[in-house]
C-alpha cells in the first residue's frame, strides 16, 4: 500500500471531527511532501533535533505537532514554528513555551500530557500536578500559550478493553478540568488519543486527535534513522 492509498483509506474511516496528525518521525521528507500533496496539512515529530531539520526544507504551510518529551533547553529551537505542543508534562516547561514564544511574539497551542497508562516509562502529568499548574497565579498572567486540552497514551496491549478503559479515563480528566478551569473558554476543546493500534477505541472513547504513523508511512525503521 502506497502512502496515498493509506492516507487517503484512513480520512476515510476517521470522522470530520476527528483531526489526524500524520506521525512522520524517522520518515524522510520525501514522504511526508507526498502526503503533503494530496492536501494533508497536520504532521506530528518526537524530536527536537528532527523537526528543527526538515522544517526548513518542507512547506511553511504544514502545521507541526510536537508529540515527543520536550526538554525545556529546546523549546526555543521549535517555538517559532510549532504550531502545537501535544507533550506538556510540566509546569517548568509551560513556563519556558511561554518565555520563548513571548520572545518571537507568538501564542503557541499547547496540550497537557497526562499518564493514563501502566507502563512506568510514559510521560505525563496526574491529575494532581495539573491542578497545581492551572491553579497557579502566574499562569493568568501567560498570554503566549494556549491550553487547548489533553494528550495521553494508552497501554501497549492487546486487550483493548483495557485500553478502552484508560482513553476514557482521559476522556474524564479532560471534563473535570473543563468544568473546573475552562468554563469560560472554547479553546480547551482537544483530546488527542489513539495511534495506529488503537485509534478505532479512541475515537468510540472520545477522541478529537489521533495521532498516526506506522498505517500511514510503514513501519519504522530505528536502525536507520539518527
Ligand atoms: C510514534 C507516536 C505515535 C504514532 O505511532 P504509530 O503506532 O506509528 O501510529 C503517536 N503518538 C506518539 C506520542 C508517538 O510517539
């Protein structure tokens, strides 16, 4: 199957609600103009170093989702460009988007990671410590970013009841911290959940982004890859 005949068979199968980010790390920029030209705009990169390469050789048009942890020392190599950032996993990180985007005078879209699944080594925040963040004074005073949801992932299993489990557990953290802290904005209006392996019970679950990769570029090759 051919990246078009991929894309185009998933836009079929997704609602006009949903909106897919074409997970394009490791796959070189030829592809991703390919998807490009059947008129995809939403691609999603892990890497700072990655991103930062290929934005310059690709269309200024493509709206980037930065999907991977984000250390807070690079946040000024993507600020410029990043239309969102799905992988908000601290209030420290928060506050530097929004220093750098203050800088080049940009509101950057931003989602806040919660951890709903088992394994240990996923990134995100509990409901906890996002209290902590939305609760603080100084983020009143942070005009330069945009909270526009939740990002999690699920379990890597094939018990889907499982996983169908934790993307509604996001489901309700997303309403708990609408109903909370967002009453008075449409803005906060995202849940992005649901991969390749798992996108059909995210969408069932809730879903508003799903974030796609290996069914639309092929499996990964990390070997190759830097
Ligand atoms: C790689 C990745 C995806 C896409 O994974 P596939 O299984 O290839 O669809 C989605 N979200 C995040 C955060 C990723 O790192």
């Amino acid at each position: 199957m051919s990246i078009i005949e991929n894309l185009t068979r998933l836009k079929s199968e997704i609602p006009d609600h949903v909106k897919l980010i074409a997970v394009s790390k490791t796959m070189p920029p030829g592809d991703i103009l390919v998807a490009y030209e059947t008129g995809h705009r939403r691609f999603g990169e892990n890497k700072v170093q990655e991103l930062s390469s290929k934005y310059p050789v690709l269309p200024a048009d493509i709206q980037w989702h930065f999907i991977g942890h984000l250390q807070t020392n690079k946040v000024k190599q993507i600020v410029q460009f990043v239309h969102m950032i799905e992988s908000v996993d601290s209030f420290k990180l928060l506050k530097e988007i929004q220093k750098q985007a203050e800088k080049t005078d940009r509101v950057v879209n931003c989602l806040l990671q919660f951890h709903i699944a088992e394994e240990e080594s996923k990134f995100g925040l509990d409901l906890e410590e996002a209290t902590a963040i939305l609760t603080s004074p100084e983020l009143a005073t942070w005009k330069h970013i945009r909270l526009c949801g939740v990002m999690g992932m699920a379990t890597y299993t094939e018990d889907m009841a499982h996983v169908r489990r934790e993307f509604n557990h996001l489901k309700q953290i997303f309403r708990t911290l609408k109903v909370s802290y967002f009453q008075a904005t449409d803005s906060f209006s995202e849940i992005s959940m649901g991969m390749s392996g798992d996108f059909r019970e995210a969408i069932d679950e809730g879903s508003t982004i799903v974030r796609i990769g290996s069914l639309i570029f092929g499996e990964r090759n990390y070997k190759t890859s830097s």
